[in-house]
C-alpha cells in the first residue's frame, strides 16, 4: 500500500467518523430535547463530530510520521540479513552507494543497475519495503479504527466534546506557534556548532580583529594565519548599512513621516503613505540592479571627473545610497506611529501658546517622539547590515578598509555569498569562516532588534 | 432661536476685553454655535455652563482661534480683542494666541522639565533676554500659578512626575508666563480630585483681575464659586448671560431653571 492512499483511506475515516458521530449526538440531542431539557446535551453535534474525527486521526498520524522515519532502518537491516548482501564491500561508502542504487531501482525511481552488486539486491529491498509498507498502513487503519470507536462510545449527553475540541485546537496553536521558535534555535544551533568549528581552525582574536581578509589564499594553503582577519567586512557593512544608507534614510525618513502626519491633508495622506509603503515592497534585487547598472557608474564617472582617487566602478556610496532609499519606508512608517502617538493635547498645548506648526514639531513633537524615532532606526539599521542583494551586486568584493565612498568595498553577507556559492568542501576554514560571520550578524542583528523593541515599548507606555 | 429679550440685557458689558457678535461655529455641515454674541470683561471670572455637546467648549476654542487646527471647523461673526477682530486676515494667530492663552482639561505638560515647561512659551516668543531674565520668568510664573514652593527644589524633574493637580497648576503657570491678557480654561479641573480642584480655584481667584478669564465648567458649584458672571450654552445657543449669583438663584429663562435645578443636563 503506498503513502497517499493510506493517506485518502485515513482521510476517508475521518469524515466518515465525522458523520456518524455527529449524526449519533444529533440523536442524542433529539431524544434529550423530547424529554424537555434543552442543556441535557453539553456540546453540539459538530463537536462531538469532531472529537471522534481526531481521534481517528491523530493518533494514526503520529504513527505515520514515527512509521515512516523508522521504516528505512529496519529496511536495511533486513535487507543486510539476506544472503545476497553477504557479498557486499565492508567499505562504508561503496555500501552506502550500493544500497541506495537497489533502493532506487526497488522503488521505481531507477530503470537500470550501474552496479552488478546493487541488481542482487533489489529483489530483497522490494520485498522488504512491501512488507514494512503493508504493515505500516494495517497498524495506521487498526489505530484510526480502535481511535475513532474509543471516541464514539464516549458520546453521551452530558459528555464535555467541546472543551476537549477547544484544548486541541489550543494545543494545535501552540504547536504552530513553537515551530518557528524551533526552526530558529535549530538555525542558531547550526551557526554555533559550524563557527566552533571554524573558530578552532581560526583564533577568535584573529578573526574578529584581524584587519587582513583573504580566505581564497587560505584555501590554496598559505596557511589559515592572517588570512581571516573580518575587520574590513565589519566596517564595509557599517561604511554602507550604518553610515551611508542612514545619513539618506534618517532626514528623508523624519521629514516624510513629519510631512504625512503634520501638514499633509487627508487626501494626499491616503496616497502618499501607501506609495511609500510600496518601496519596502520592491524586491531588493531591483534594487540591486538599479545600484549596479545605474547608480554606481554614474558615481564613478563623477568620482573621475573631480578627480578623485580609487574610484571604482562598485562603490560603497552606490550601494549605500540605493539601500538608504530603501531603507526609507521603514524610517518613515516607525516616525510615523510615533509621531501620531504624541498625544493630540500635547500638540494643543504648544500651539495654545503661540508656537508655530514647525516650533511646535521641533520643540515638542519630535522630542517626544524621539525614542520611538531611535527604535525606528535601529530596526532599520539592522534591516540595512543584513542587506544581501544590494551589496553583493554594487558594494564589490574587494576587502577594502577604506573611508573613500568611491572606492569598492565589501560586506559580511556579500563574503558570506562568495564563501557558499559553488561547490564547496565544508571542512575547510574558509567554507566555514561564512558560518562565523552569520553568527557574528546573527547576534548584531538581534542585538539591535532586542534594544530596539525596548526603546519602542517603553516609549509606547509613557503616554498609557 | 432665542428672542433677544430684555431678560438678555446683561450681554453686553462696559469696557469689554473680548466681545463676540452673532458667531456661528460648523463642523462640516452641522452647526455647534448658533449666533451667540457676548461680551467678556478684565475684572471677573467668566463661566460657560451648559450640558455635555451644548458648544460651551467650542465656543471657548473661538476665542483663541483653536479652532483652525480642526480641518473641518468654520466660524462666521465677529469676535475682537480689544477692539481688533481676531479672524482678520491681518491678525497674527500666534501673537493672537500669546495675548490669550489656554489651559486644557486634561493636564497636558510636555514631557520636558518644569523649568522648561515654564520656559517655552517666553522662549517661543523672545520674552527672556538671557538666562538670569529666564530665571525670573519662571520663578515668578510658578509663583502665581501656586507651584513656586512645592517644586522649588526640583525645576529639574520632568513636569510629566508631578501630580494631577500640579500638573495642571503647571499647564496654568505655562499659559501665564507668556503674559497673556484672556486665559480660557476649558474644563480645568476634570480631571482632578476635590483637594487638587479647591487648589485650583483658589489660584482663579487669586488671578482675577490680572487676567481675563474664562472658564467653561461641567459643575455648576464651581461655576457659583469661581466666577462673576455665567453665561448658560444650551444646544449651541447662549439661553442666558448675567451676574453670577442672579443666574444661579433667579434665571430669567425657563431653560436655565431646568438646568440650574437638575431637571436635565
């Protein structure tokens, strides 16, 4: 029996489960209303339906899930046990390959054998996948069946169906919600054990202080010393993400958020705000591509042409100004809530004393909307140094440690994407060495979030 | 609308600080005033009374031009500041707004230090030559407003810590430290508790003839405590205008009776 139609069959059950045993709590309700008391039946029909549906379900479908993580393991074993694997090499790799070889021919994913050895071994694989597979889809049916009649023998008036509906459905919230929180610890888990790795190959010091980035002359073995130094990538992430992007992105952002929430009239707010919004919504490798194609050379032409030094045809500024640009929306949407946030009589009170719109917003409005407008733009600035796509195509890729915004620098996440893409051996520092900076941007990033959200709740409280 | 009978003779007083004649007040396309015109005098504490939604509020809010930040708000008629009409286009909104200044319901100090909460206003409007003329400033506007000996010691505290009614006494010194000429209280003391509200009108009384003042108040024992005169606001109208003590123990209009004695508001 193959997984989707246990799948149907299961499915199947459970609707028919749903029907009779909500057509049975109907009857009950019926006879229970007869006798004149309208709360004898607890719960409604449908609940009770769905009680004895999930009991025919879950419990098969937990078996399912361990079923079939199981499965392999006993597979090969009993595949090992027949006496055609008894001529197999005993050398881990060759085996392994072997067996996976009969493994795809016995499940139809392969035509023919590459390996004489792995062709004797299909027949047994076969036999054993149908029989693990059979005995998997009877225990599923027998579970759903002994599930969903241990569910509808408890279908009695005064039986509480829609308080254990309601606890599953809680207990099915819950679980979605910690899936996200286990993907993210199993991702910061992967980062920490990899950047061990990395950081027993590498001195920690040298990496995070070195000032000399050169991983591809580690891997043609000059030797890991001196060759991982991240400074430059440091400050090439800081030069773009937190000093030129910010200086675009921090006046454009206030100053739209000031104009939508102070002066403009509700019609153009209604426009322009959502307009603005879009540019968040672009996706960044447009960006990029405008970066690359449009802005850099202009700037490099321009560079020349005052004669500046070192100018390159990949520039920090280049990439700095285009993120700056994107990074508006969301400087602008965070000022914009705090602003609005500012309580109207606080507003009243400074134009009651003759202040003007622009005193009144210089002197009260942005003051006090300051801690929200600096939670705003750490949030962006974290946006901003985890940018990839931007930089990667008009940032460059050469380690510069340099302040001439003309000149090519180079990210955290742009090495990241050069030491990953391709074929990679992932035993050697520099594949390694992109795990390290993950975790370094990893703990930057949330560092940025966690004070930032501080700044902003607390600011949100003080005029609760 | 009313008819304009001997009964509202009082209107119009000698010597008036700020007069309004047949202002009308719309938001959008409903009308909150209906053609109310008073007289408000330098030597008394006015009080508006009135039931919730009567216009008593809106109507406050014309006489300092408040109204312009509601988008939607229009106001016909004439009301002159000493003589000069306050929604001329030669009159200056924020020089209008110095000479007649406003205390909230809700205590609303900005989230600044006391001092610089007194200071704001003088700063806005150049009133202070240097930081010792500052110094005077302030002191002397905390002074009046009653809040001088409680916060002496700590100007530098935020103004957003003190209590409700030092916050309010503070909203208070704030409107006077620009020297103003009228100051409108709307509602001042809501939001306080009985100790914080007898504070309150204890300094009304210790301000009246300084300032103008007007008062528009929910209670009508506040009205009868506070102020000289009482002008009743019913459904957008003024009903009625006069001496205090005479709208309060013989109301001339059967509205103001109803009010005065509980029957709705």
């Amino acid at each position: 029996m193959t997984g989707p139609a246990i799948l149907l069959l299961l499915a199947g059950l459970g609707a028919i489960a749903w029907v009779s045993a909500r057509a049975r709590a109907l009857r009950l309700q019926t006879v229970a209303r007869a006798t004149g008391r309208r709360d004898a039946v607890h719960s409604l029909p449908g609940y009770h339906g769905w009680y004895v549906a999930l009991w025919t379900l879950i419990p098969a479908a937990i078996f399912l899930a361990v079923w079939a993580n199981v499965v392999p393991g006993l597979v090969t074993q009993s595949v090992l046990a027949d006496p055609a694997a008894q001529s197999l090499p005993l050398d881990g790799f060759s085996r392994s390959a072997i067996l996976g070889e009969a493994r795809a021919i016995a499940s139809g994913d392969q035509a023919g054998a590459f390996n004489p050895l792995s062709q004797g071994l299909v027949e047994p694989y076969a036999q054993a996948l149908n029989k693990y597979g059979v005995a998997g889809g009877v225990l599923a049916l027998v579970l759903a069946f002994a599930g969903g009649a241990y569910a509808f023998t408890r279908i009695r008036p005064d039986f509480r169906a829609r308080t254990r509906v309601e606890r599953l459905v809680m207990a099915s919230l819950l679980i979605a919600s910690l899936i996200a929180i286990v993907t993210t610890v199993g991702i910061v888990a992967s980062l920490l054990w990899e950047s061990f790795r990395f950081f027993s190959m590498v001195n920690p010091i040298d990496f995070l202080f070195g000032t000399k980035w050169s991983p591809q002359s580690a891997a043609m073995g000059y030797g890991n010393d001196d060759a991982f130094g991240a400074v430059p990538l440091f400050w090439g992430t800081i030069f773009i993400g937190a000093i030129i992007a910010m200086i675009v992105a921090i006046p454009l952002g206030l100053m739209s958020a000031i104009y939508l929430t102070q002066y403009a009239s509700p019609t153009v707010r209604k426009w322009m705000k959502p307009t603005l919004e879009m540019l968040a919504g672009v996706p960044t490798v447009v960006y990029g591509y405008f970066a690359a194609l449009t802005i850099a050379p202009a700037l490099r032409d321009f560079a020349v042409a005052i004669g500046i030094h070192g100018a390159s045809s990949e520039s920090a500024l280049a990439a700095g100004l285009v993120m700056g640009v994107m990074i508006i929306p969301f400087v602008s949407s965070m000022a914009d809530d705090s602003i609005a946030a500012v309580p109207q009589s606080m507003r009243d009170g400074s134009l009651a004393m003759g202040a003007t719109t622009s005193e009144t917003i210089r002197k009260v409005l942005i003051p006090a909307a300051l801690p929200g407008v600096v939670g705003g733009v750490l949030l962006a600035v974290s946006r901003a140094i985890g940018e990839t796509m931007i930089v990667v195509m008009a940032a460059g890729l050469a380690a510069n440690l340099t302040v001439n915004p003309f000149a090519s620098v180079t990210t955290v996440t742009t090495q990241i994407v050069q030491l990953l893409t391709g074929d990679q051996e992932f035993d050697s520092a520099k594949t390694l060495a992109a795990f390290a900076l993950g975790l370094v941007l990893f703990i930057v990033t949330l560092l940025l979030n966690i004070v930032a959200l501080r700044v902003v709740k607390k600011y949100r409280e003080a005029y609760e | 609308m009313t008819p304009m009978t001997e009964e509202q003779i009082n209107l119009t007083i000698d010597n008036p600080k700020m007069s309004a004649r047949d202002v009308k007040v719309f938001y959008g396309e409903k009308q909150a005033i209906k053609g109310v015109s008073i007289d408000v005098g330098m030597d008394h504490v006015t009080a508006f009374i009135g039931p919730s939604g009567c216009g008593k509020s809106t109507f406050l809010r014309t006489l300092n031009r408040m109204n312009d930040t509601v988008a939607s708000a229009r106001v016909e008629g004439e009301i002159t500041l000493d003589g000069e009409n306050i929604y001329a286009p030669s009159m200056d909104v924020v020089q209008l707004r110095a000479r007649v200044g406003m205390v909230f319901q809700k205590p609303n100090p900005f989230p600044k230090s006391i001092y610089e909460n007194i200071a704001y206003g003088p700063r806005i409007h150049g009133l202070a030559a240097g930081k010792a003329d500052m110094d005077v400033i302030v002191e002397k506007s905390l002074r009046r407003a009653g809040l001088w000996e409680e916060v002496k010691d700590r100007l530098h505290d935020s103004g957003t810590a003190l209590s409700g009614g030092q916050q309010q006494r503070l909203c208070i010194g704030r409107a006077i430290a620009v020297e103003p000429e009228v100051i409108l209280m709307d509602e001042p003391c809501s939001a306080l508790d009985p100790i914080a509200t007898a504070k309150i009108e204890e300094l009304i009384h210790e301000l009246r003839g300084r300032y103008a003042i007007v008062i528009v108040t929910h209670n009508m024992q506040q009205a009868a405590r506070v102020s000289q005169r009482t002008a009743f606001f019913h459904l957008g109208d003024l009903v009625e205008y006069g001496v205090t003590s005479d709208i309060f123990t013989n109301p001339r209009q059967e509205r103001t009776k109803d009010y005065i004695t509980g029957r709705y508001g």
